[in-house]
C-alpha cells in the first residue's frame, strides 16, 4: 500500500500496524483512522502497551511471561514440582491454566525447532529446561501438533528419556495444524486427560 500521499507521522503509524501478525497494510490503515478518530481509545492502547513494556517480563525459571519474578505458578507450593509441561508460547500456560486440569509447572520454549526460519534449540529456551530437571518425573509435551511441534517434541523426549524421565504428550483432542490458544477448555482437558507416552 502506498503511504507516499499521507503525513509522515499516518503513515509511520499504518506502516508499524501492519508489521502486527495477521494486519495488512488496508486493516492497519482502516485502524489508524479509528484511532486518529478516537484519541482517547489511542491513548489508553499507547499506555497499555507502554505498561506492558515496562511491567512485562520472563520468569528466570520457566520463561512465562510475568510481572513478579519468580512467577506465581513457579512459586506456588500447590503446584506439583515434579510434573512439567512444555509449551510452545506464554499464551499456550494461559489456555492450559483455563481448563483447571494441569497441577503441574510449566516451561515455555518461545518457539519450535524450525530449520526453515533458522530456529534451532539454542534459540529456544532448551538449555534453562535442561538445568531444571531436578526432581522432576514426568514431563508433559504441549507442544501444538504441527510438523514442527512434533520435531521438538521428538528432539526433546530424546534429550529426557535418557535421563530417566517419563515423556507423555496431550492427546490428540486438537486438530493438527491448530493452536492451543483457539481450543476451549473442553478440548484441552481431554487432550491432557488422553496423554500418553512418547
């Protein structure tokens, strides 16, 4: 989209919308209208985000996104230290925590293993997994069914399997190629309910 007619400042604005996953340039365009229109709703967003920036950051142990450090699940005395599942992103921990199935922890990788886009484990957070593992006996993969979800997960259980640990997966309650952020919580429980080993 051509932003050469707009003022410099509309046109930084589109253009920094539209770097936003599943925003091209006519919906970023169309957003920033809306909040040239709506100061107030602009506002609230900019202070969102900049509080975020500010307030939001990686937990030293299971890499969740979190406001206090060591976050609230790792130091949970509830929890079950002995049982961890692995998750692709921070947002994986938030759909698992609505379905109130999984009493274990978490550690989220930030990604797969993806030789394609130059993602291998060092760019994961695979060595900080591998420096927790102490006292823990089963570990949970929650990875999304994809080709790479499944690669990691194969890399991972022969990282695990050797040093003693059980390795079981989430059912497949969710369909291949989708995100476990978009299931309900009915179908997450079923997929941790029907793991089984790898």
């Amino acid at each position: 989209m051509d932003f050469l007619n707009y003022p410099q400042p509309l046109a930084d604005l589109i253009s920094g919308l539209s770097r936003l996953p599943g925003i091209g340039p006519k919906t970023a365009g169309r957003l920033a209208f809306y909040l040239l229109q709506q100061p107030q709703i602009a506002e609230s967003l900019a202070d969102a985000i900049h509080n975020a920036m500010e307030n939001i950051k990686e937990c030293s142990i299971c890499s969740n996104y979190t406001e206090q450090d060591p976050c609230p699940i790792c130091t949970s005395e509830k929890r079950d230290s002995s049982l961890l599942c692995i998750v692709e992103q921070p947002r994986d921990v938030a759909a698992l925590e609505k379905t109130r199935e999984f009493k274990g922890r978490y550690h989220v990788l930030h990604g797969v293993i993806s030789p394609l886009e130059g993602i291998g484990p060092e760019q994961l957070t695979v060595s900080q997994l591998l420096n927790r593992l102490e006292g823990i006996k089963e570990v949970v993969m929650a990875l999304n069914p994809t080709v790479e979800g499944e690669a990691t997960s194969i890399y991972l259980s022969k990282l695990l399997k050797p040093i003693g640990i059980k390795v079981t997966r989430i059912a497949h309650g969710l369909p291949v190629g989708g995100d476990l952020e978009y299931a309900d919580e009915v179908t997450i429980a079923r997929a941790l309910e029907g793991r089984r080993l790898l």
